[in-house]
C-alpha cells in the first residue's frame, strides 16, 4: 500500500532556532516506511504545540513563554504552508502564561489557546488570510488541588470541542476539572455552564482528551499525575465515570502521562507514560466504549511528549532523548512492533500528520 503523509513537529525553540520541523513519511508499494525532514522554520520562541488548518493551508502554533513583547503571557502565532516552506503571518499574546495548546475554530472564526502556567483559555478572532485577529474574551480558572507541587493553582492543558461542537471542554490539571464553556458566535465569548463540568478524584490530574469515534457522548481522559485513562459518560446534563484503568505495569513509578490519541477506525486507544517511556494500548468495545489492556511498548526515547498515528505506523516524539521514533501498529489486534528506526528532533514536543 503507497502512503504519503506530511508531519509537522513543534519543539522548545529560541525564536532564531528552528523549532517547527516538517517531515514526509513515505512507502512505496511493498516497501518500508521512510521518514525524511523536509524544512525547519524559526521565527517564535518555543512553538511546542501545533495545529494544522483542515484545508492544509495554514498552520498555528503556541509560543509557550512567560512574557510576550514585554508584557506578562505567552503568544500565538499563525503560517502560510507553501508546499515544503513555512510563511510568518503574524503573532498575538495571549494574555495567559506558558500557552501550551492552541485549537483552530474555522467554521465560526475563531482560536482558542490553552494557557497552562496561568490557568486560563484565550479566545481570539480569525482573519480572513488566515491570520490571528483580536483577542475577544479570556477566562480566568481558579482553585487548587490536593497535589502542593503540581496542583497549587490553575493548569489549563487542552481545549476540546464537546460532542456537538456547540462549546468547548477546557481541561485543567490543576483543579482536577474540566470545564464547560458554551462558544458565543454572535459576541466572540466563552459562556460558563458549571452544571456541565466534569470532576475528577483529587489529584489525578486530568491533562488531554479524545472522543469516542462513533459514541461521541464517550470521553477518554488521560491523568497525568495518576497515570490512568478515565471514560467519562457526559450527556444528557449528566456526567459520570464509567472506568479508570492506569496506564503502567505494578510496581511502577516516577510516570507522569501526556498524549492520548484513538486509532484510525477507533478500535484502539494508546497513552503514553513518560518516566516509565511507553505507549499503553487499550482495545474498544464496539458496544459499551470500554477499555480493556491490551499491551505496552517502550519508546526507545526518553519522555514520549507525544505520538501521532500514520496509518499503520506510530511514531513517537521524545523530549528528553531528541527523537522521533517509527513503529508499526498492527490495525487488526492493536500491537507495536519497533521498527528500530529514529530521526534525530531537538527536543520535540507536538507531532501533527496530515
């Protein structure tokens, strides 16, 4: 089977450094899946988080820092893709510290930024060419959790769509909640609706999210403090845990989970540990939307930030050890197999294929 998919990764970067790389993964009818760079692009500090416009034509990126042109907050910033090149189109703060995931709303016009360090949601305009517009409403978290280390504010990790797509599931680790906003198209703004807030066992942490394939009302939320998957039921104005089941063997220690992510047809859902360093495989039930463990693979790295799905290789992006490695994924059973083979990324965080 020919396969051809373009990968963007974004890492921690000085603006002058190349800290969002592209990259062609090929295989030839028969042959073995090949993983070559085709450009790096500098131009904003610490790019880690990415995101690709559905018609391919713009990608937005995070600038996960303290300050922005002087001022207390991270920034955003948005490209033009042309073909193997990356065009700056223009930057915006945030308003909120260390920004670290940011999510394109095409249909409505809008962006929406994860703001970690501060504890906040920034929501901006989208332009016409692509560009970031106005910052149109920012929304303040507060609290702590049990946790003093990790958990002694507000932790904005990831902004979701809910089912319907009519507002956004805001994940903070922090206070062991993700919060519900309603998206206002007419006035630009976030509305809070409290009674649709999802709460977690104190300090679990929760971090990311995904959606069932076909039972969107499923959510699958990865702990990072806990290093567990939990379902979540969340409809019908009723939220309920369903099943958490942890990520690591027995006995193991010193794990803090980060990326979740189904599997094309969405029969499997994979973690990853960073400490331990592998992927988790869960199955799917077609029927109910629970989990069961179905194995768990090293990473040949060292922290697995994240990992992306390419039909039926996984690659994995690791922080710590400045690789990204290949591994196939076995889509009838849910198995890793390593393919021994790694491409030298300094310290990559995000990897987006499309």
């Amino acid at each position: 089977m020919k396969q051809n998919y373009i990968l963007y990764a974004g890492s921690y970067a000085a603006a002058e450094e190349a800290g969002i790389h592209g990259y062609r993964l090929s295989r030839e009818e028969g042959g073995e899946p090949r993983l070559t760079e085709v450009f790096a692009a500098a131009g904003v500090s610490n790019p880690s988080y990415l995101a690709v416009s559905s018609d391919g034509r713009f990608l937005y990126s995070v600038m996960e820092d303290m300050t922005y042109e002087g001022r207390t907050g991270g920034g955003v910033a948005a490209f033009r893709i042309h073909g193997d090149s990356l065009t700056l189109l223009n930057t915006r703060g945030t308003e909120g510290t260390l920004p670290c995931h940011l999510l394109p709303d095409e249909k409505r016009g809008f962006l929406y930024a994860a703001n970690y360090m501060s504890g906040s949601v920034s929501m901006f305009r989208l332009n016409a060419d692509g560009s970031i517009g106005e910052l149109c409403d920012l929304k303040q978290h507060s609290g702590h959790g049990p946790n003093e280390e990790r958990q002694e504010g507000p932790h904005v990790h990831y902004a979701g769509y809910s089912a319907d797509e009519a507002g956004l599931w805001c994940v903070d680790l922090g206070i062991d909640r993700i919060k519900y906003y309603r998206i206002d198209e007419e006035n630009g703004k976030l509305e809070p609706d409290e009674k649709r807030d999802i709460v977690f066992p104190g300090g679990t942490g929760p971090r990311h999210f995904v959606l069932n394939r076909e039972k969107r009302e499923l959510m699958y939320v990865v702990s990072e403090l806990s290093s567990e998957v939990f379902v979540i039921q969340c409809s019908g104005g009723e939220n309920r845990i369903l099943q958490r089941v942890s990520t690591l063997p027995e006995q193991a220690e010193n794990n803090t989970c980060a990326a979740i992510h189904l599997s094309k047809d969405g029969r499997f859902l994979c973690a990853s540990n960073r400490g331990h360093d592998s992927i988790a495989v869960f199955a799917v039930d077609a029927g109910t939307g629970l989990l069961t463990f179905t194995g768990r693979t090293g990473t040949r790295g060292k922290t697995p930030r994240d990992f992306c799905f390419c039909g039926d290789v996984i690659l994995s992006a690791n922080q710590d050890s400045d690789t990204i490695t290949m591994f196939q994924f076995d889509e009838k059973n849910g198995k890793i197999d390593d393919m021994d083979e790694e491409i030298r990324c300094g310290s990559p965080v995000c990897l987006i294929s499309t």
